[in-house]
C-alpha cells in the first residue's frame, strides 16, 4: 500500500483513526497520542514515523539499504522510478493490520502494493512517489497441510519458492508459469497455469483468503464465511484489501513433459493452423498448455517463433497427438525433457529475464478463434506488428513480442461463475494476445505508448472487420489504459461495487490505494 506523503499526512491519519477506534487489534491509544504529538509538532512524515515507532525495524527510508533493495525488485523501470516516503515490510499478518490502521486515514492520492518483484509493469500499479509502499516480500510461507491437500501460500511469494517446495513432494497448485512472477497479484487477476486446461484460472483453485481490510481487520473468506468477498476475490485484484495468505487446492504432480521449441519464421503460416485446430474445445487436450511467442529484437534482423510447451500428463511421451503436428514443423532448436514444474518455470523465467529493470509494456486482446478466419486473420495481425516493430526500432535497444495463448472454452469455464472474471456470458473459443515492449531509454516511453495504442486500434479494429473480436481484457496483461474490470461486463461490476460499499465503505482501496485498476465507484 502506497500513501501519498504531504503536511496533510497527519491530520488526515488522525482524522480517519477515529474510524478504526473499535476495528483494528493494535495499540490505538498509543497511535493516537504519537500522531497527536507528531501533528503538534508539525512532523511532515507523520506516517512514516508512526509506522516506524509501531513497526520498528520494518520501515525503511530512502537512505536505507533495505529501501533499495526493496525499490529494485520491481520488474519494471517505470515503477522503479516511483519513489515512496517510506516501505513497510511487514512480517506478519498482524504488521499488515497495524501498518494499514496507521495509514487507513491517508488522502486519496495514495497507491498500493505488496510487491515481491511486481511484475505489473505500468508506473504506480504497485508503487508511488512519496507515499508508502508495503512491500510482503517477508510473508513468504509456503505451508503444505498434513494430508497434503492443499497449500497456505503467502502473497510475498515468487512461483519459484512455492513451486521448489511442492514439487519435493511431487504435488503442484495452478499457478504462474516463470520462476520469478509474484503471488499475490497473478492470483488476485485470474492466473493463466501450465495446469489451467485441468483446472481453470489460479483464482478457480483458491479455496480461503487472509485479508486484511481497510479498516485495519483481518477476515478469512471462503465459500462459506464472507462468501461474496470470496468471489470477489477472484479477479478483483486489489479492490478489496491485502490478502495476507492464500489457501490453494493441490493435486499429484509427477515430472511431466515441457520444454522451449524454437521455429524459423517461415513456420509461421503453419504455426497459424495449427493453432486454430489446437484452440477448438471439442479436441482440445486439459493436459496441454502452449505460449507461442514471436520476437522482434532490434539486435537480430530475423523474427524467431518460440513455443513454450507442456504436456501434464506424466505418463505420456512425446509427442502426444495434441503436439505431434507442431512438433512435426522444422524447428530450430527444442529442450522438450520430461522435468518437474520448477524446471519449467525456470526455464521460462530465464527467458523473460533479460526485461527486468528495463522500461516494460503490456497490452492485450482476446479474439474468438474461428478456424475458417484465425489463420488468415493471424497473417494480416502479424503484418500490422511487424510494421508497429519497424516504427518501434527508432528506440535503441527495443524488443517487441506478440504472445498467442489458446483459451478455449472449456479451459475458461472450468471456475464457472465462482470467479468475477466475466468469461460466463461467452461461449467462443478464445485466443489471447499479448504484446510486450521492452526499452532502456525512458526518453521513448510515449512513442512506444503512442505506437502501442494505434496498433491495438488497428488490431481491434481487424478483428470487428473479421466478425472475431472479443470484448475481454485480461487484467494482469493490461495496459495502463485498459479498463479490464469494466470487460468484465455490467453484471460483474454492479456486484464488485456492492462487496466494496461491504467490506470498504471508506473506498479506502478505491481512493487512498489509487494504483491498479479500479472499480469507478
Ligand atoms: C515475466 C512475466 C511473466 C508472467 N507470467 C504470467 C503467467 O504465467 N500467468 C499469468 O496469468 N500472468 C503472468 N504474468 C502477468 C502477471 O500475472 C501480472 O503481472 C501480475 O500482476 C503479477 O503479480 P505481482 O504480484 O508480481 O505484481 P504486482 O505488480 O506487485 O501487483 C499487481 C497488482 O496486484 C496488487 N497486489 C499485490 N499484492 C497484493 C496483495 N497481497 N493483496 C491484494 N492485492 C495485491 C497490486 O496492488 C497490483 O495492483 C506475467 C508477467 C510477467 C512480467
């Protein structure tokens, strides 16, 4: 959670404390009368020291090597560039009810995060200048229950820790699929897994949240017990509190197939049929997950087609039928191994690596795959891209991505309507897109942003003229001007609306924690 920091911070602490004065487990007298002295004393960091002297040793300023350390595991340069007052990282549950008490009054300018190499890459998703950010990379636990049924997961976590540790007892949750992604925010947006064909979305597989609301209470919500927050949890990202523990439902895993397939370019109009037959519900096989990723890298004058690939099923060999006619493709190189989860997630995560720090961009669209439009509908979408990507190389250093992930329906139904995610008024087969822009020179982010835009116009626009768009907008691939909760649709929003007048009456996760995406109220 970010706060903005100004002369006000104290009066609008104080001003707002009076609220929490029967809610929050914590020393409230004690607050009261340091934010009173602080005020009298015209302390301009009044939250800050607050936090400080009830949370010693979990407060870090910006001379503060902890402070750094902290700022810089932010995936992406924009956020890294947002510098807040100060950063809690709390170690319990309980640090993150009294940090959120102590700053509960702040003014609507404030921002949030629990980041733990926050991957959102837009500028103020999970950071903020001159505010306070807490940062949950200490409540990292990952607790599996006796009868190994499910796993306690903080949300300070990467998929790299969990996935080390489930995988010594060959059991896995759905989750993300690189080794460095965090917890809390890819459950809290839905969460695309190798095992989503099986199991649906990472959100479809929790079964409790630890929350702590903005009036400082911790509150466990399941099926049961505050079920509508429960559901609201599942995909509306930070609107409703900070999720302090996750309880995930977990399955058997054994070593499975998976590996990086490498293609020349000239595959490409093959690699578009054979998606558009791999995307139909009435054959797709639950145990495949398949990310192609077409690079453009101003360095290397070819575009290279790169098929992450995996089959969950343990037993089978390679390659299964649902593989066989991409495999069958003339590759450039492959690292298909049979391996346990985190060997993939490493893999992938390697990859990916070379975007950390760097300026970083996200955008992305959903169409229905129809078999008679997709493959040619894909060449004329690469054509525009490739374009985008002549225009993008004026930037030194830029690499451009195109990502097709297949979403067909019988993988985005599995949570039926226990998620909030919207997918229940469709019955297409989908296919996602993701664009990623990576550059080192903050000087290019509006021509990248700019360029960006026009492409997804013209994108969108395509699909209308090919009758395929789809209005869904998923949220943890967002661009800063994506509305994804409106995608959701009408109904879904009226009712993330009614669980935040519940559970947030002060709007304190709409107004004073203003990073993400936000529900309009
Ligand atoms: C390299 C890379 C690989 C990716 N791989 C996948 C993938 O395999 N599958 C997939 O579905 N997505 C994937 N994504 C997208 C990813 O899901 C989002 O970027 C997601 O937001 C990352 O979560 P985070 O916790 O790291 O992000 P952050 O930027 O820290 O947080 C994202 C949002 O969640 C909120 N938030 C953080 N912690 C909490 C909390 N404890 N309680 C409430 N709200 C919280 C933040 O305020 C913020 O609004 C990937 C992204 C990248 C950059």
């Amino acid at each position: 959670m970010a706060i903005t920091s100004s002369n006000l911070g104290v009066l609008l602490c104080l001003a707002l404390f009076s609220h929490l004065a029967f809610s929050a487990p914590i020393d409230r007298k004690g607050i009261l009368s340091l934010l009173l002295d602080l005020l009298t004393k015209k302390n301009d960091n009044a939250c800050c020291t607050a936090l400080d002297r009830f949370l010693p040793g979990k407060v870090s300023f910006p001379t503060n090597l902890s402070y750094t350390s902290s700022q810089i595991t932010f995936w992406s340069a924009q956020e890294q560039s947002l510098h807040p007052s100060c950063i809690v990282i709390p170690t319990s549950t309980q640090d993150v009810s009294t940090a959120v008490t102590i700053l509960n009054p702040l003014p609507a300018t404030a921002g949030h995060t629990d980041h733990n190499f926050s991957h959102t890459p837009h500028a103020g998703a999970a950071n903020i200048d001159g505010g306070v950010t807490i940062d949950t990379q200490s409540l990292n636990q990952v607790t599996v229950s006796s009868d190994q049924k499910t796993v306690s997961v903080g949300p300070g976590n990467r998929w790299g820790n969990v996935y080390s540790t489930l995988d010594a007892l060959n059991v896995a949750m759905v989750g993300g699929r690189l080794s460095q992604v965090g917890v809390a925010g890819l459950v809290t947006g839905g969460g695309v897994s190798f095992f989503s064909g099986r199991y649906g979305f990472a959100c479809d597989n929790i079964k409790a949240y630890e929350v702590v609301l903005g009036n400082g209470t911790t509150v466990t919500a399941t099926s049961t017990s505050n079920p509508r927050l429960f559901r609201a949890l599942k995909g509306g990202s930070n609107n409703f509190g900070i999720v302090t523990r996750f309880d995930a439902v977990l399955f058997q895993q054994d070593a499975f197939l998976g590996g990086q397939i490498d293609q020349p370019i000239t595959n490409k109009e093959a690699y578009f049929d054979f998606l558009a037959d791999f995307t139909q519900s009435e054959t797709y096989d639950p145990f495949s997950a398949l990310i192609t990723v077409f690079a453009w890298l101003q360095s290397v004058p070819i575009v290279t087609i790169m098929h992450t690939v995996t089959y969950t099923n343990g037993s089978a060999s390679w390659p299964p039928p649902a593989f066989k006619p991409l495999d069958d493709m003339p590759k450039l190189s492959s690292s298909v191994r049979k391996a346990k989860l985190s060997s993939f997630a490493n893999e992938i995560g390697g990859d990916a690596a070379i975007s950390q720090g760097k300026n970083n961009f996200f955008v992305t669209l959903s169409f229905v795959n129809n078999p008679a439009v997709t493959p040619e509908f894909m060449k004329q979408v690469y054509k525009l891209v490739d374009d985008a990507a002549q225009d993008l190389f004026l930037a030194l250093g830029l690499a451009l991505t195109m990502a097709f992930q297949p979403l067909p329906h019988v993988l985005y139904s599995k949570g039926g309507d226990e998620n909030v995610l919207g997918l229940g008024r469709f019955e297409d087969d989908l296919i996602n897109l993701l664009f990623t822009v990576i550059w080192p020179d903050p000087l290019n982010n509006q021509m990248v942003y700019d360029r960006m835009r026009t492409l997804e116009n013209a994108l969108i626009g395509l699909a209308k003229d090919n009758g395929i768009y789809n209005e869904w907008v998923y949220l943890n691939y967002a661009s800063q001007w994506q509305n994804p909760i409106t995608a959701y649709g009408a109904s879904e929003v009226a009712f993330l609306k009614s669980v935040s007048k519940q559970y947030d009456p002060q709007g304190i996760f709409q107004k004073a924690v203003p990073g993400g995406f936000k529900l309009g109220l």
